[in-house]
C-alpha cells in the first residue's frame, strides 16, 4: 500500500544501548505487508484517512470543550504509514525519547542483539496498531505529530466488517483525543518524558540495568507469540524491576489509563451523527479487545497479570465517573497541572479524585 514517508533510524553512536540502525532493518525483513490493495484505491483511502484526521479535532473539541485545543490539534501534522515506516518512526521517537539514558550494554555484542530483538518486537505491533499521536518527536510546525497505520487500519476494519469510512474516522478520534489532550495540558509530554527517563535512569543506577533490558526486550516476541517467558511468573516487569522503578511504573500507568480512557469516551460520545455505525463498531471491538489478542497477552506479561490489565483498562470507567459527577469541564481540570493526574489508587474511585480536585 503506498503511503507518506517517515524518517528513519540512524546510526547507532559507539556503545549505544540499542543499534538503531539493526532495529530498524530487522523491522522491515519481519513486517507483514498487509493486504493487497490496488495503486489507485490505496491513493483513495490514504486521502480518506488523511481528510479524516483533519475532521476529528473539531468533533473531539464539541464533546470536550477543549475548543482552543482542538484548533491547534486541527493544524498538526498527519503521517498515513505503512507498517514499515511505522516501526521506523517509533525507533525515532524512542531513540529521542530515552535512547541518551538507557544502559551500555555489557557485552560486545549487546546492542546488537537489543536491536535485533527490538526490530521483531516492532513487527509483530505493527499488526495490531492501529495509529498513535506522538506527542514526543517535534515537527517543522513546532508540535507533535499523528501517525495511522493504513494496512492495520484496513485488514481489522475488513477482519470485523465494518464500514471503512466510519471505521477509520472512529480511529481518528480516539487518536486526535490524544492530540488535544497533549495541547490542552503543554506541560503533559514533558513530565511523562521526564517520568519515563527518571525509570531508564533508575535501570541503569541499579549497576545490572543492560541485562535487565535486554532481558525485558528479549521476552516480548515470546509473549506475542503467546509463548511462556524463561522464568516468569507474575510478569515480566516484576521480574525485571525493583521496588522504586514499579513505583515510577505504577504512577506511569495511571497517567496511561487515564489518556486511553478518556480517548475511549470521547470517541463514542462524538456519536452517530458523525459516525452513524459508532455503536456497531464499539461492540464489535470489544469483542475482539476482550479476547486473548497477542497486544492482551503482551499487556498481562507486562504489567503483571489481569489486576493491572483491568486498572489499565478501566481508564474509562475513571472518565465516566467524573463526567458524571462534574461535567466535561470539571474533569478537564486534569490537565491544568500535573498533581491534578489521577493517582493510582483514584482509578476506581473517581469520587475520591473530584473530592481532591474539586473540594
């Protein structure tokens, strides 16, 4: 399928933690096309999804009151990927993100085999993202940038049969959600940034941090293959981090909850009148979200089992419960300042976090 370019990895620096370059290659010898789709079709419906994308601020912002957010989401820029290109694109934003701090590997031959690792872990998602909004990786324009993968988009569009149009603008707005949520709230990429480099710093102060990452890198493509990890047995986090980094992990989490959930709520609330099969769609999808999918059992390895699963997940039971307590504009108090985050424990208390907020 033809699609928009993305920037590539580069070189690796001497002694990185990851070989870049080898991640991204081995990305691109792994990944499955997807389906096979005539050159003048695909045009068509990389424009569908482009126009999409730009439509979905506007409906996002009508839901949430974020109207200022909306209009600068609305002029973001959009990348329509293959998958491919979307592995590449995510070297990028993690080799920027905390490619500085993470630990020199302590053999030779370490970062070599981290990337070849990496480069797989990527292939295998590229079938199950659909898009994301990286708030991380800056743009000519000064902003973050939204990211479709077009073949994935397509074949589990196909796969629950679903209309086209009306699937790809449902996943528009789920993912310029994220977009507003991110221009809402200026200070959100840069504390998760921090938060995240704070927990590589951890890794690699522990004096064991390169085989801890390889360790974890080495033991995804098991768990998307549905295969048992050597020696798990909570998951494969628990058996990598110490008590503080599960700590950094935890608070990560919550803000991770929160963002998907709020997505999931936007998204359905935006209605019929924009996406007239939206109720259509969200059944079918949770059914295939509350199956032993490759992405639910990598999340229950991950994070450690169903209890952190079902925290991650009940991210929009937070949202609702919030809403219904103080409206749109009251939960939009959560991105005015970081202590206004849910803490872990008010994932299933929403009271809690309005009687902390609100007074």
């Amino acid at each position: 399928m033809a699609t928009d370019s993305a920037a590539a990895a580069t070189a690796p620096p001497e002694r990185a933690a990851v070989d870049w370059d080898l991640a991204a290659r081995r990305a691109r010898q792994l990944t499955r096309p997807g389906p096979a789709v005539p050159v003048a079709e695909a045009g068509e419906y990389v424009a569908e999804l482009r126009a999409s994308a730009h439509a979905a601020p506007a409906h996002v912002g009508t839901v949430t009151g974020l109207l200022d957010a909306a209009q600068q989401a609305s002029a973001g820029p959009v990348y329509v990927l293959d998958r491919p290109r979307w592995a590449e694109a995510n070297l990028t934003m993690l080799r920027g993100l905390i490619g500085d701090v993470l630990p020199a590997p302590t053999l030779p031959w370490g970062a070599q085999a981290t990337g070849v690792e990496l480069g797989a872990v990527l292939a295998l998602l590229s079938t199950r993202v659909l898009g994301q909004y990286d708030p991380y990786t800056t743009t000519s324009a000064g902003t973050g940038r939204l990211v479709l993968v077009a073949p994935t988009i397509l074949t589990i569009q196909r796969e629950l049969g679903l209309r086209r149009h009306d699937f790809g603008l449902w996943v528009c707005l789920h993912e310029q959600t994220h977009a507003l949520q991110f221009a809402a709230a200026d200070w959100l990429a840069e504390h998760m940034r921090t938060r995240m480099r704070e927990l590589m710093r951890a890794l690699t102060a522990s004096g064991d941090g390169a085989d801890r990452l390889q360790q974890l890198v080495r033991a995804v493509p098991r768990v998307l293959r549905g295969q048992q990890p050597d020696g798990a047995t909570s998951s494969i986090l628990d058996a990598v981090l110490h008590e503080p980094e599960r700590d950094l992990m935890a608070e990560a989490m919550a803000t991770m909850s929160l963002l998907e959930g709020h997505a999931d709520v936007v998204m359905d609330e935006v209605g019929p009148q924009v996406v007239p099969t939206v109720r259509k769609i969200r059944r079918a999808f949770e059914r295939r979200r509350s199956g032993t999918s490759p992405l639910d059992l990598l999340l229950r390895k991950l994070l450690g089992l169903d209890a952190k699963l079902a925290q991650y997940r009940n991210g929009a039971k937070f949202v609702r419960g919030v809403v219904e307590q103080v409206g749109h504009q009251g939960f939009n108090a959560v991105w005015t300042a970081p202590e206004h985050l849910p803490r872990p424990a008010e994932l299933a208390d929403p009271g809690a976090w309005v009687r902390r907020v609100h007074g």
